[in-house]
C-alpha cells in the first residue's frame, strides 16, 4: 500500500460508512433503523465505560472476522485514548477465541492502529 493510499484509507473508509449509512436510514426501514439504534446504544456508558465497551466491539468483530466493524472499534478506541498495548491485549483475546483464522484480520487491524497512530 502507498504512503499516498495509506494515508487516505481512513478517510475514505468514513465516507464511505456515513454516505451508506446515509443511504440505508434514509429508506426508513422501521427495522434497519430500529437495529442502527440500538447498535449506537449498546456502545453509550453504562455499568461498563465506553473504552470497555469499544475494546468489546474490537474482539467481537475479530473473531467474527469483520474488517469494516474491525476498523470502525479500532477508531473508536484510538478517540477514547485507549494505548498500543490495549489494543494488543484485546486482539491476544481475540486470537486466542478465534483460532488462527482471524490472523490475517489482525494484521489489517494493526496496519490500521498504526495508520491510527501515525494521525495521532
């Protein structure tokens, strides 16, 4: 990946998801929207804190193997300070769930923390 790429892969990954998401609550599918909201209040502060939460939503999406979902907690975590070596400790958790298969999804999910970090 170029430098050039590299650097825009955020960007185009967050207009892409607000451009869809969009799109799709725009339908007014009772449904669809239902499920987006109830999505967005899974992750608000409760008896456990957003940053728990977020570092959740990163293991749960590794061993489901979503990259997208992989992405969107990984930027989710970097604006709620969690560190490198958080995030290291919830991928262990996840490849230790997952087996071997999320491997590869951890090594995207690295290249994107650090992209993360390099913004930082």
């Amino acid at each position: 990946m170029s430098e050039e790429t590299k650097g825009s892969s955020l960007e185009e990954f967050r207009q892409f998801r607000e451009r869809m998401n969009a799109e799709i609550l725009g339908e007014n599918n009772l449904v669809v929207n239902r499920f987006f909201a109830l999505d967005g209040r899974a992750y608000e502060a409760g008896a456990l804190d957003v940053r728990t939460k977020e570092l959740l939503g990163l293991v749960a999406s590794l061993v489901l193997r979503c990259d997208d979902c992989v992405t969107y907690h990984l930027v989710r975590c970097a604006e709620e300070g969690v560190t490198r070596p958080e995030i290291f400790e919830a991928l262990s958790v996840g490849l230790i769930v997952g087996g071997s298969i999320v491997i590869p999804h951890m090594r995207r999910a690295v290249d994107r923390w650090s992209e993360l970090e390099q913004r930082a």
